[in-house]
C-alpha cells in the first residue's frame, strides 16, 4: 500500500490529534470479550463497515501480529502493540491505501465488574496537515463507525 503511516505506542490514544473514547458494560466474561476480539476474521460480524481481516504474519496471536483489514473504503495494515489476554488488545496502524491518516491506534481494555466486563474503547489518530481542515467531516464520517461498536459487540456477545 501506498502511505505508509506513524507507528505510535499505547500512550498515542491521549496526546493524538483526534480522540475518541468509548466505554460499556457487557453481558460476558472478559475472557470471551477478549476472545471475540481475538477472531480477527469475526469483527465483520459486529463492527460496522468491517469487511475482512487477513492476518499477514506467522503468527495470529500476540504482540507484533500483523493483520490487513478493509473498513469501509479503507484498507489498514496494523500491527498490535498489546496482546494481553481477557486484558486488553492494541494496535497501531501501518499503512493505508488512502492518504488521510499519519498515525492510529485503537485501545480495547476490559476488566471484570459486576454484571460482566468493561471495556473501554480508545480510538487516537492525527491527520496530514493538508487533511486537517476536513477534520470534522472525516468526524463526520468515520465516527459512528467506532461509536457503534460497543453497543455491537454487547449485542454479538447476547446472540453468541
């Protein structure tokens, strides 16, 4: 892919251009939480406009995975960053086949409590600073998507 992007480490999501953050209660032990989190190929079936992953390393669990995943009209190369199981799952972007990111990382911890898990979601990216007038239109655009996600999930992990 064309543009290469910032690798950035776990404390990106708080001094990134962009923040989102999102928290929720769901009705599962982390262990499965995590575990559905962990099936890379499983994300289409409750995040929104995910439409595939491809694990493009050796291995498919841990720190220093890579994966390809194509989100709308967008395809990520990632790479995690943590991998600590029924704990938290990190990953940095890599590359993007569109220009409109310099650096992304996306934080999902959970943690039990009473009635299932928390987790929390954080979402950090900046923007070339040609794109940074566009900001909220990009907003606009891409941030149901990630808004979506923990009321998806609760709602996979009820089915499932």
């Amino acid at each position: 892919m064309p543009f290469a992007l910032r690798p950035e480490d776990l404390s990106f999501p708080d001094r990134a251009l962009v923040r989102l953050a999102f928290s929720r209660v769901v009705p599962a032990p982390p262990e499965r939480v995590f575990d559905v989190l962990a099936d890379h190929e499983g994300w289409t079936r409750w995040f929104v406009d995910f439409k595939k992953a491809l694990v493009t390393g050796a291995v498919r669990e841990g720190v220093g995975t890579t994966r390809r995943v194509w989100v709308g009209p967008m395809v990520l190369d990632e790479r995690f960053i943590a991998w600590e199981s029924g704990r938290r799952f990190s990953f940095t972007m890599l590359e993007s086949n569109l220009p409109i990111l310099s650096a992304m990382v996306e934080d999902w911890r959970v943690a039990p409590v009473e009635g299932g898990t928390r987790v929390d979601y954080a979402v950090g990216f900046d923007l070339p600073g040609w794109i940074r007038p566009l900001k909220g239109i990009l907003l606009w655009k891409f941030r149901p998507l990630f808004e979506k996600a923990l009321p998806n999930l609760e709602e996979y992990l009820r089915k499932s």
